[in-house]
C-alpha cells in the first residue's frame, strides 16, 4: 500500500508517501518521500506561532509540495492508495488546510482517509530506524507492550500508558505550560528569538562544558507531588524575577540560567518518568516530541533506562520534530490492522484539543 501522510497541526508544512506491506510483526515499510517545510523564519517577528499566517503559508505550500514529493516518491498521483492526515491537537485553522487537501484527494481519487492524532504520530515516530528515502523494505524496532511514552512537545507534556497502539491513557500531564513552552519562554526573556528551546540547550552545554561553579538555584515544581503531573509555569516565573532582581543580565548569567533551568526542567521530568516506571511493569520506553532534540535530556533518558534495563526508543534524526512520515505510520498501521474495521470516516474535523484518550 502506498499512503500519503500530511501534517499541517503547527508551522510545519509537512507530506511523506510511504509504501508499506503486511501487518503485525511481518510490518514492512519504505520511506518513498518525505518533505518538511518549516515555517519558522516567518512567524519569528510574532515571537510564536501565527495561525493565520499558518494556515495561509500551508495553503500555499500544500500543492507544490505535492507536485515536489510525487516526484521525490516517483510515482505518480493515481498510484497513492491511501492517506493520513492530521486532525488535531494543533492550531485549528492550520489543521483545516491538511484536511481539506486530504478531502479534495480524496474525494478525486476515491481512497481511504485517515485521521490522525498527531501525538500518536509522535509516539510511532520512535519505531522508524531512518527518516530518508530509502530503497528496500525495512521493519519497524519491536514494540515491547505494555509501553510508557513521554510526550514533550511545544504543545503537550504528557505520561502515557500504551497497552496497545491505540489503547493510551494519559497517566500525567501538565497543569500549565508545556515543557517547549516553558523553554520558549524563558528563552524570550533572555533575548532569544522564537523557538528559543535549542539556544538555551546551547548556551546550558558550554556551561557544563566549561564546569563553571552553580550560582543560581530554580524549583523543581511538582518533583515531589505524589503524582505523575508537571507545572512548568513556576519555574518560568522564578527565571522572571531572577532576571527582575538581576541589575545587569551579563552572557554569563545567561548560562548559567540556561543550564540550571535545563537541569530543573530534566529531574522533573525524569523523577516523574521513573515513578511511571516503578509503578507497573513496561516492555518499552518512548520518548517522543520535538523538545528530545535536547542532548541533555536524552542522555538523562539513557542512563534512567539503563537502570531500569527497559529498551529505549528515541527518534532519530529528523523525526523529533513535527514531520509527516510519523502521520504516514500511524495511518499505515491503521490501514493494515485487520482488526481495524475503519475504512476512514467520511467527513474529518479539526480537532484542536484533541486527546489520546479520545
Ligand atoms: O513537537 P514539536 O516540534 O512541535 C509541537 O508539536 O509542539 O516541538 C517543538 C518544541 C519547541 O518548543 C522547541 O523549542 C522545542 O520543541 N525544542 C527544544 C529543542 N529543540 C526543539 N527544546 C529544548 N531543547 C532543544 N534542543
Ligand atoms: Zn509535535
């Protein structure tokens, strides 16, 4: 089956086509094409995502990367056997714009449909080994279930127990910001432009690097609730009246803000996934969201599953962020259940708040 994947849920204007065979442990699959048109250079002038502009620059996007990836692919439309998009959580008028690219081919081509929770997207990204084209057919890392998946976006933060690929319940989420938000954030106030999230993992590495002595000390907000939720939104307000209390804001407290706020925002974290861990018994532990892209925090990830002696799943390069390939698998996987008696429901909505549990 060859099915185009789409994903419009940010700034990220994204398709893959992604041919795949059998189902269950027989999975096969072969990344045809897989495009990822960022965004990013302008919406930093609003210092955060501008729907409207979003959703205007995908409209303008969708069709030439079309054009583009069939090329990539080398196949032509008529060949495309299914498709995938992304119906929510995201901005809502950027998800119309996938959805209804995806109805228009749809409707001209008369094949299934799938909508697709992009968080569900994030956590099938951590099975693919490869994010490029590739030639011959390749099987996705074992799944080990029960699995424990830790969502850590720019949107969502969220403990998830997976019995089986579609059965999640949400075990612990945050009360307030989200950890990209939180990096974001606080990356704002010291000056750096949006998304700020890398540049503070940049600055908190040359800190490490150069073993510069702590002078400053962030809460660890929840790190002792008895439960497995977050809030990142104290700590945000404590770099604010550090930086208010701080007569002049020299690169070096820069750094050093940088580092300790990337260690408060990592020991909570891995507390919180280390109580999940110690809680039940998981087969797997997936890390997905594009805030993995932080070094620190995938080591972090390592060692605690090295103590645990849980395998690890982590996406590989290319797939932290928002992509279209994650969208494509989880169709697919849908598509080749063959317990799945969907065929794609006619009529998709953008659904903003979307929850895996929905
Ligand atoms: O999953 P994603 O690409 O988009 C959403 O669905 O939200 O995540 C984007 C978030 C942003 O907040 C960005 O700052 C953060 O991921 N991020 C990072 C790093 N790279 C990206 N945060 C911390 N360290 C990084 N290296
Ligand atoms: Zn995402």
């Amino acid at each position: 089956m060859v099915i185009l994947g789409i994903e419009t849920s940010c700034d990220e204007t994204a398709l893959c086509i992604l041919e795949v065979k059998g189902h269950g442990e027989n999975f096969e699959y072969k990344i045809r094409g897989n495009i990822v048109h960022s965004q990013i250079e302008l919406h930093k002038e609003y210092g955060g995502i501008y729907p409207a502009l979003a959703k205007r620059e995908h409209i303008k996007n969708l069709p030439i990367l079309f054009e583009q990836i069939k090329k990539e692919a080398g196949i032509t439309e008529k060949e495309i056997e299914a498709i995938a998009v992304t119906e929510g959580p995201g901005l809502e008028p950027a998800l119309w714009t996938g959805i209804a690219f995806a109805e228009e081919l749809k409707k001209l081509h008369g094949i299934p449909l799938f909508p697709i929770n992009h968080m569900e997207g994030h956590i099938v990204s951590t099975l693919l080994s490869d994010s490029k084209p590739h030639l011959e057919f390749r099987k996705l890392k074992p799944f080990a279930l029960p699995a424990l998946a830790v969502l850590l976006s720019g949107g969502h933060t969220e403990i998830v127990d997976i019995q089986a690929l579609g059965a999640y319940k949400v075990i612990g989420r945050t009360r307030d910001d989200a950890v990209g938000e939180a990096f974001d954030k606080v990356a704002r106030m010291l000056g750096f432009s949006y998304p700020g999230g890398p540049q503070i993992s940049v600055l908190a590495e040359q800190t490490r690097n150069e073993n510069l002595p702590k002078t400053i000390t962030l809460p660890r907000p929840m790190i002792h609730s008895k439960d497995l939720n977050f809030s990142f939104a104290g700590l945000k307000t404590a770099v604010l009246y550090l930086l208010q209390n701080t007569p002049v804001i020299t690169d070096e407290i820069k750094k050093e803000i940088s580092r300790e706020f990337e260690d408060a925002v990592t020991e909570v974290i891995i507390s919180k996934t280390k109580e999940a861990l110690e809680a039940a018994e998981y087969g797997t532990l997936v890390i997905g969201g594009g805030v993995i892209a932080n070094k620190h925090i995938r080591e972090a990830f390592e060692k605690l599953a090295s103590h645990f002696t849980i395998p690890l799943y982590l996406p590989v390069s290319g797939l932290s962020g928002d992509n279209a390939l994650m969208i494509a698998l989880a169709g697919a996987l849908t598509a080749t259940n063959p317990a799945s008696k969907t065929k794609g429901p006619s009529g998709i909505k953008a659904r903003g708040n979307l929850s895996l549990e929905s």
